[in-house]
C-alpha cells in the first residue's frame, strides 16, 4: 500500500499550493527516509540516483526542449500571430462562420509553429476575441473555438508534450521488451510520435471547422459573415505577407523530420534558428523582446527539468517500493485485459489533468503505467498520442481545464466564466470522438510512421 499511499500524498500536497518539483522529490525523500527508519525500504537504492539525474542532463532528445520553447516564445514576440489573423479574416471572414474557420486555422498554424497551449491560448484571446465579439459572434462560440483551438499545442507537431512523451516512452518500450526477456535496441522516437499525431491533429481541426460550419448555417446570428472591402491584388499580397513565414517555419521543422535530414532535436534547432530571423526581419528583435524572450525560456526550460528530476526521485522510491509490481498485478489481474487496463489509464490520466499539467503527468504517471502496458501488446505510437489527445482534452474541460483559465485571464468581466464553460462543451466532445476514432482505427496514428520509416 505504501507505492498508493505515496501518489496520494503527492496528490494532496499539490493541492496545497506546493510548488511540482520539490513535492514530487519532498515526497518521495520522506517516504525514503521513514521507509528506512521502519526498515521497509533500502537507502542503498538512492544511490541510483546521480546516475539517473547525470542521463536527464546529457539527455540529447530532452535538448529539443528549451530550443522549441524559444521558438514559440520568439514567434510569440514577432507579431506573426497577429498578421496570420488578418489574413485568414481577408480570406473567409466574409462567409458565414469565417472568422471562426479564421480561428481555427491560425489556431493550427501557431500550435504548429509554437507548440505551446498556453501561448495560443492567451495570443488568441487578445487578438481574434475583441474582433469576434464586435463581429456579432455569440461569446460562447466566440470563447469555445479559442480555448479549443490553443489546445492544438498539445497534438500538431512540433509539440513539447510530445517531445517529452518520446523520451519518456522510449524507457518505457524499452522496460517492456526487457521484462518478455527481449534485449532490442528498437525505441519510440519523438520524430515517431511527431508523424504519428499529424493525421489526427488534422481530423480535429476539420472536425471543428464542420462545428462551426454548421451552427453558422443552423444559427447565423451567432456567426454572422464579416465582409471585407480589399482588392484582389492586395489580399493576394497580403496572404503572402502573413502565411509565408509560418508556413516556411513549419515546413523546415517538420519536413527535416519527415525528410530524414534532421532528427527533432536538430529540426529545433532550425526552428529556433528561422523564429529568430522571422522576428529580426518583422523588426520586433529589439533589446527589450530579446531579454523577455530569453528570460521566458530559461523559466520554462527550468521549470520543466525541475519537476523531470522531481519525478526521477519520485519514481525511483515508488519502484523501491515494488510499485511495479503492484501495478503490473493490478492490470493483469483485470477483465477485459489490455482494453480495460487502457480504459483505465485513460480515465485516471483525464481526471489527473484537471489538476497536474502535462509535464508531471508525463513524468509521473506514463512510467508508471508505461512499461506494464507496452508489455501488454499496446504500439507505443498509438498509445502516446492516445495520452496527448487525452490530456489536450482534459485541458478544455470544466472546471479546471488549464486552457479555460488562461483565456479567462484574457476575457472581458462582460464575458461570464459560465459562458466559457458552455462555450467549450461541444468541442470537448469533438475531442472525445477523435479520442475515440484512434481507440477504433489505431492506423490513424500508426499508418503515416509506417509509410514515412519503413520506406
């Protein structure tokens, strides 16, 4: 019991108000040194722990990480946001529903230049909200297609969830084999899991467009069109000018990796590279936005190998604890064998969404589960984007869902948080019916790996 007693704890203390990282290590440190007081637990097995912490940090995969944060920090800077929206409404603003559909897509455009939820979210809410509002848009269409949309992040490649998802399923995939006794080199990439989430990341954006397609013509009072008076020779400029930055940033990032010529942590660099010079270029490189830029990624890149090391310690007790075993008989004891035991790792981590972020659930509950599942015949591709998908949802949902509290932090005092809430109901449910076509047709998120890596 004392492996459940410990996730408990750590559960609770979080609701506290103590910070991730040190409660995950304060945790398991406490349990460690009662542990050994009790003689239930032997201190020798922290000595694992230098080692553990020394592969965090030559960790070369984890490297993408502070480098795509300055990518969607820089692209936060450089107003490129700000002149995609302008576009799309030039393009569809004009037709029922447009300025949604103009949402969506530079909601898209961004998760894939950025990959952070929160950054589109807040950029979002600025920028399109005021514009949908004065429009004649009902709030809660308005609200519900921006926090749906800045959840993208969390599935379009080239996404932080899914960079730290590879890394921590590579050891996962790798537990597995070596516990039926097979000893392969064989791991889960990140660039694996990049291929994999592009076809349903793509299914959920047309899903939402056919939403708000449909309550424009069901309802056009709460989509009304925007006409736009521009001559076609400027709009063509225009959409030039606002869609061939991301489009060439996205295309280095993720054609290098599709290509072959870049593993991710190199397509990072790349993007790192051309975010910067898209900024230079739109004038918005000046000292003040580079010392903001730098200081934002140095937080999240710290904040994030914080609660990665906290994790390591906690998952270091938990397994001195035998909590593996525990978990490997609990799931193999259930009926319905791996279905069931997926069924309820999907619960478990969408209720944990509500109250941890991606970060700590990727570091403590996909090693966890990780290992036992794979085991159990589930493709690791398959099962990563089955989480992130999982968790974008988790993210939308009521009450807690952290996309609902950035927007919220933006939003008018006009606009009530019960709006936002109702706002964001039908796309939650557009996600559970992605959630669910992956479960049914697991080559939605398998078929392109294969065809890009087998040939």
């Amino acid at each position: 019991m004392i492996p459940l007693l410990m996730f408990a704890a750590v559960c609770l203390t979080l609701l506290m108000g103590y910070p991730v990282a040190f409660t995950l290590a304060g945790v398991a440190l406490a349990f460690a040194g009662g542990g050994t007081l009790l003689g239930l637990f032997d201190p020798s097995i922290l000595s694992n722990l230098p080692g553990r912490i020394f592969g965090i940090m030559s960790n070369e995969t984890l490297l993408a990480v502070p480098l795509f944060v300055l990518m969607g920090i820089t692209l936060e800077k450089s107003k490129v946001a700000e002149n995609l929206l302008d576009t799309m409404a030039q393009l569809f603003g004009r037709f029922p529903g447009g300025l949604g559909i103009s949402v969506t897509l530079v909601g898209m455009l961004l998760a894939a230049s950025t990959g952070i939820v929160g950054a589109t979210v807040v950029t979002m809410g600025l920028l399109a909200l005021p514009t949908m509002i004065k429009r004649g848009y009902d709030p809660a269409l308005a609200t519900g297609s921006i926090a749906a949309t800045g959840t993208l992040g969390q599935i379009i490649p080239p996404s932080i969830a899914l960079v730290l998802l590879g890394d921590v399923l590579s050891n996962a995939y790798q537990q597995a084999q070596l516990s039926q006794g097979i000893f392969s080199v064989d791991t889960v990439s990140v660039g694996d899991l990049f291929v994999g989430a592009i076809i349903p990341g793509l299914v959920m954006v047309f899903l939402y467009m056919g939403y708000i397609i449909c309550r424009a013509l069901i309802n056009p009072d709460h989509a009304p069109p925007a006409p736009v008076e521009t001559e076609s020779g400027p709009l063509l400029i225009q959409c030039i000018k606002g869609l061939a930055p991301p489009l060439l940033l996205i295309g280095a990032v993720l054609g290098s990796i599709l290509t072959g010529l870049a593993t991710p942590t190199e397509a990072a660099a790349v993007g790192a590279a051309g975010a910067t010079l898209l900024a230079a270029l739109q004038r918005q490189l000046n000292r003040k936005n580079l010392q903001d830029i730098m200081l934002s990624t140095t937080k999240v890149t710290c904040m994030v190998f914080a609660i990665l090391i906290g994790a390591t310690v906690f998952s270091l007790v938990f397994w001195g604890y035998n909590g593996e075993e525990l978990v490997h008989e609990f799931f193999h004891s259930m009926p319905g064998g791996a279905f069931s035991a997926m069924l309820l790792v999907m619960v478990v981590i969408f209720l944990l969404g509500f109250i941890l972020d991606f970060i700590e659930i990727t570091f403590v509950v996909v090693p966890i589960v990780g290992p036992v599942l794979l085991a159990m015949g589930l493709d690791p591709v398959w099962f990563g984007v089955m989480i992130a998908v999982n968790l974008q949802t988790s993210f939308l949902t009521p009450p807690f869902g952290f996309a609902l509290f950035y927007l919220r932090g933006v939003t008018p005092d006009s606009i009530s948080t019960t709006t936002i809430y109702r706002g964001v109901v039908p796309f939650i449910i557009i996600q559970l019916i992605t959630l669910a076509l992956i479960a049914i047709w697991p080559s939605l998120a398998t078929w392109l790996p294969d065809i890009v890596y087998n040939n």
